[in-house]
C-alpha cells in the first residue's frame, strides 16, 4: 500500500527530486510530474522513464483525486496561489519554495512535529543547511543570535532561485528564530560565479547569550552533523566549531563560527549544486514521513 504523490514543477529541483523519489521511498508512489513547458527536459526525461507527466501545471494535480502528496516546486510566488488550491482539495503539499504558507520543517530538528498540517514548508537551502547547526547550540545554551551566510554557485541558482532572494533572506533567519532558537537572526545569501563552480559553502555565526560548556556544543553539532548526513551523505563541516572572543552588541562574547559544506549527490544535478540537493534530499525524507503517517491511521 502506498501513497500517491506529484511533483509540481519540472525544473531542477523538481527533476532531481523526481530521481529521488524513485529511488524510494516505498511509502510513495510517484504518479505525476507537472510542469507547464511542454519542451522542459524535466518532463521529457519523466516520459523516458514511464511516468505519467503533464505540462497543464496544477490543473493536472488537482484533476487527480487519487493524489494525495504534492510536492511543489515552482516559485513562491506561484505557490501563494497552489497552497490554497491544495487545501480546498484535501490534498498535502510540502512546499520546496520560501512561500512559507505552512509551518517550518528540518527534519533533524521537528520532522514529526506537523504530520497533521495541510502544507508544510522546507525554508530555503540555506535553512536546510544551517539551521540544524543553530539547532545543535541552542540545545546546550540559549541563543542570542545567529547569522548565516551561504554562498552558492551561480550555475545552480535557476530562475526561481534568483526571484525569491528577498523571500529567501526573511524566510531563513525566521527559520533560524522559530526552529533553530535565535533570539535574533540574519541570513545572506551569495552567488558566486567562479568557473568552475564552487561547492555549496555556508558560514554559520552563533552569539550564545550566556555561559556554555565548549565540550558539550562540539558533540552537540557532531551528533546534528550525522542526523543530516544520513539522508544527505554530502553534508559536513569543513572544520571543528570555533570559539572566537568578538565584540559584539552584547560586550565581548565568545562566538561560535562553523564552516559547512554540502557537496549534491548527483542524481540529476552536478555535485556542486549542494544548495538544490539538501533541498531535495530533505523533501523525500518530510515525504516518507508524512506518507507513513497516513498509511498508519488507515491501518489503524
């Protein structure tokens, strides 16, 4: 017995995650890929593959009754209109774009928190990939602030990607406020368009807002470090957390500084696109969830 899911979107993201889902999880069947380019590689390679595709948007999802999971993964702007249409349809969605219509999900720090909303919403890529190291400290000290950077590489910012940078810069630090327990956040994005391209880096500034034991912060992140590396093995820091004595708002604080990278898996996209894989990644893994979910209420 499965759950039937669509993917919304035939871009990137949703190409990559459509090899993802293939690849499991057994929970969720992949019964459509809609796009709205009928030339989009995107859609010609769900054809290659025996899928079910169309290029009617989400008119095809909502004609589905037996669709039960959308997963989309078009564009804020575009799922401000797909949330509501989901809704009034009964159908799930999880949205991959920084609409953020639906409660905030990493899977490492509230996966089985919303398995009863409507929509759930991913964030960004780089709340995917900082938050639950902002996560990891505050579970040992309160946090005061965080601020994060992330540099991706401009070959894997698609055109949705360079739409929503202001949505993606308010819906991050909110992210690292509500999930990863910041009192106050920042976060900026860079594209970067070294040749060739350079892997997904993120610079994560934590201002701990008391006294905290070092030991314990470092197995704090190293235990959040390989919760994100089982579903995506390209996930790691690029060194020890640092402890750096700064000036700040606050007097002189010590400040933890954690260099990450995130190296794609390479179903669909190039190894350097890291910023769409954990976005992906992270998706197939809510999906399961969610799918499971469902299937054990049905059984019960």
């Amino acid at each position: 017995m499965t759950i039937k899911s669509a993917i919304l979107g035939s871009g990137n993201i949703g190409t990559d995650l459509m090899y993802k889902l293939l690849d499991g999880p057994e929970a969720l069947e992949l019964a459509l890929v809609a796009g709205i380019d009928p030339a989009s590689e995107g859609l010609a390679r769900a054809r290659s593959l025996g899928l079910n595709t169309s290029d009617r948007g989400i008119d095809a999802v909502l004609e589905d009754p037996s669709i039960e999971l959308v997963f989309d993964a078009t564009s804020a702007k575009a799922h401000v209109r797909h949330a509501r249409l989901l809704r009034e349809a009964g159908k799930i969605a999880i949205d991959l774009t920084p609409a953020a219509r639906g409660p905030y999900v990493v899977p490492p720090v509230n996966l089985g928190q919303h398995q009863d909303a409507p929509n759930v919403n991913l964030i960004t890529c780089g709340g995917q990939a900082t938050i639950p190291l902002v996560a990891a400290v505050s579970r040992e000290t309160p946090v005061r602030y965080a601020e994060i950077v992330s540099t991706i590489a401009s070959r894997s910012a698609g055109p949705g990607t360079r739409q929503n940078i202001d949505e993606f810069t308010f819906t991050t630090a909110r992210g690292l406020e509500s999930l990863g327990g910041a009192q106050q956040a920042k976060a900026i994005i860079i594209l970067n368009p070294a040749d060739p391209p350079i892997l997904m880096r993120n610079t994560v500034y934590v201002v701990p807002a008391g006294d905290f034991d070092q030991r314990a912060v470092c197995e704090s992140v190293e235990r959040m470090v390989a919760e994100v590396q089982s579903y995506v093995p390209g996930y790691r820091l690029t060194s020890p957390p640092v402890f750096d004595m700064r000036d700040t708002p606050w007097g002189e604080r010590p400040v933890v500084v954690m260099l990450l990278e995130v190296t794609g898996a390479g179903h669909y996209l190039p190894a350097y696109a890291g910023n769409l894989d954990i976005m992906t990644a992270a998706a197939r893994r809510v999906g399961e969830l969610l799918a499971q979910a469902r299937l054990a209420e049905r059984s019960v």
